[in-house]
C-alpha cells in the first residue's frame, strides 16, 4: 500500500468519525461541510414519510433531513465499526458499518432504538479534502430496549 493510499484511508475513516459526531453533536455547520455541494443521501423507503422522496439533494438540505430526524431525540450515538474502502484517484467507494443508537423519553425513564446500519459511500476529493458525494442508508435490524441516562 502506498504512502497516498494509507493517507487517503486515514482521511476517508475521519470524515466517517466527523459525520458521526457532528449528528451526535447536532452540529449543522460541521455536517454540511462533510458534504459536496451536489451530495445525495438515500434512505430506506421505510423511514421516509408518505409522498416524500427517499433521496435528498445538497449539502444543506442533507444537513437539515438527518438533524430533522433525531431532533426530538434525547440523544444520539453513532458507533462506527468496519470500512471497506476503494480509492481510485479523486474518487473513492465505502461500505461503513454503523451501531445508531437514538435515546429517547418515556414516561417511566428512557429507551433506546438501537439500529444496526450500513452506510454505502461515494466519496470525491475536492480541493485536496475528502467530501461524501452519496451517501445511502440502509438498516439491518433494529432493537428496542430500557436505557438508565445518568444525570438526566
């Protein structure tokens, strides 16, 4: 593996680990700059409401659809796991396994819909700097469970 090739991992498994902190973090600036101005983002058909499309354009718009569905949450924790990466010059393919944890409120305490998740990649260099150029979402298997959150 060349010196670029292990670089460009490094850089690609980091955009993986920003984007995951940026929706844990609700940080909208941070996740729109993850995103090529022309992104799209494809989500199971499941999790889109009726009559919407399952694929967002633009990075803004990307930003706003994704902290859109976690904002009601408590929390959220995105676990990332294994890449598989392809790099081909500028551009690059990802197959990113992701534990997403969405903590929320019950009358009696908290749970957490835990959602196994693979996130299938096409990143593009643009100015020397990873971006994702398309990101689709699909999810594995869900679980359901009681969570204590201390101090909340």
């Amino acid at each position: 593996m060349s010196t670029q090739d292990h670089t460009d991992r490094l850089d690609l498994a980091d955009l993986v680990g920003r984007y995951a902190a940026a929706v844990d973090g609700r940080d909208t600036a941070a996740l729109v700059a993850l995103f090529t101005p022309d992104a799209e983002f494809v989500q199971p058909a499941a999790l889109v409401r009726r009559g919407q499309s399952p694929v967002v354009a633009g990075a803004e718009q990307i930003a706003a659809t994704v902290l859109g569905a976690v904002g009601h949450l408590h929390s959220t924790h995105h676990a990332v796991g294994q890449q598989v990466l392809t790099v081909d010059g500028d551009t690059a393919a990802g197959l990113v396994y992701c534990q997403a944890h969405h903590i929320y409120r019950v009358e009696d305490g908290f749970r957490d819909n835990s959602l196994a998740i693979r996130y299938r990649d096409t990143y593009r260099r643009v100015d020397g700097r990873w971006l994702v150029a398309r990101r689709e979402l699909a999810v594995d298997f869900a679980e359901d469970r009681p969570v204590t959150v201390p101090g909340a």
